[in-house]
C-alpha cells in the first residue's frame, strides 16, 4: 500500500478553488430564496388559525422530515414532467430552496412569537398597519433574536451544497471527484476538500459574530 501523495491535488488546487464560489453561489442563493418563502409561510401561521396555518404547518412538517437530497432528485426529475427544463444547478438551488423555506419558517416563527406584546401596542399607537408592522417591528425582531440560528442554517447549507456534485454540478465537491478521477488521489483530495469546507465554516462563523456584534451595537 502506498502512502499519501498530495502533490498531484495540489497542482489541481486552482481548480478546486474555484469550486468554492459556486459552493457559496448556491448556498446563497437557496438560502435567500427559501428566507423569502419562509417570511410568507411564518406569517401565515402567525396571521391564520384555519387552513392557512395548517397548509404552513404541514409544509414545514413533510419538507423536514424528508431527505432533502430526495426533495432535489423530485424537482429534477418532475419538473421535465411538466415542461419545465431547468438545469441540474437550478434544480439544485430551487430543491435547496424549498427545504430551508420549511426550516427558517420554524425558525421565524418562534422568534415572532418572542415579540413582547407591547411593541404591538406601540405600533398600534404609531399607527402601523399590518404590513408595516411585521416590515419595521416584528421581522427585524425576530431576525435579531434568531440570528444566530438562521447563520447556523446557512452554514448547514453550505456543507449540503456538496449534494449538488451528484447532479454534475461543478461545485467544490463536483470539482474534487473530478481530480480524484483523474489523479486517482481521491482520499488525498478529500481530505484537501474537506479542510476547505472546515476553513469555509470557520470563516462564516467569523463574519456573522462580527455581523452580530455590528448589529447589537446598532440597537
């Protein structure tokens, strides 16, 4: 058994690199999507005590407790079905979408229900309608007292992108098998693309305490 060699991965390192904006791409992308949706499905069960919030509920309750990498393979495959061709990344990113819309819509609903009554009661005397106030008091409640959580999801999202290779995405992960394919390093080179996830996931963790602290300095 030979031992590693990590010079063959190391030529190919420009090459992976570039797979982690696509990493970032994605994530993003499905995370501002799917906060998007969330914000609609959190103030459905907020607003509503009929249907509607049962309708938010049950999304929210299928999409976690299904394997998101099943909820990809639905939209890449049905979606032809209907006439709708879409790329692999596409699919990728609307797949990621609806998975965090279920996730980050738990996450705002619980902090919408910390919002103290009497910021409603101010509102109210502000002469706030409705919309304005979930815009300048509720939501940016909520996002305050759940952001931590909401930066752990994204964070989450960016280690799950790497699902994204098995649709032919060129993503970091994509790019890995692709060297390990024709260096025949694929231990070599996972264990490279797993250090760049690590330091990924280090970073981001920096940014958002730096955002966080930003952020509490400004309330």
């Amino acid at each position: 058994m030979t031992g590693l060699d990590f010079n063959p991965v190391f030529a190919h390192l420009p090459f992976l690199l570039g797979g982690v904006g696509v990493t970032i791409l994605i994530a993003t992308l499905a995370f501002a999507f799917g906060l998007s949706l969330a914000v609609a499905l959190a103030i459905l069960r907020f607003e509503n005590q009929g249907a509607w919030r049962r309708l938010s509920r049950s999304y929210s309750t299928a999409l976690t407790n299904t394997p998101q990498l099943s909820q990809i393979f639905a939209v890449f495959y049905c979606l032809p079905l209907i006439g709708l061709m879409v790329s692999p990344f596409l699919s990728v990113v609307i797949g990621m979408t609806l998975n965090a819309a279920a996730y980050l819509a738990d996450i705002l609903g619980a902090g919408m229900a910390r919002v103290p009554p009497v910021y409603h009661e101010v509102a109210l005397t502000l002469g706030l309608n409705r919309r304005q106030t979930y815009l300048r008091v509720i939501l940016p409640y909520a996002g305050r007292a759940m952001f931590p959580a909401l930066a752990n999801h994204f964070q989450i999202m960016i280690l799950g992108s790497a699902m994204a290779s098995i649709f032919g995405v060129e993503d970091l992960t994509g790019r890995a098998y692709d060297i390990g394919s024709t260096t025949f390093r694929i231990l070599e080179v996972m264990l490279v693309t797993g250090g760049l996830y690590a330091l990924l996931s280090f970073a981001l963790t920096g940014v958002f305490a730096l955002f966080r602290r930003t952020m509490e300095r400004m309330v």
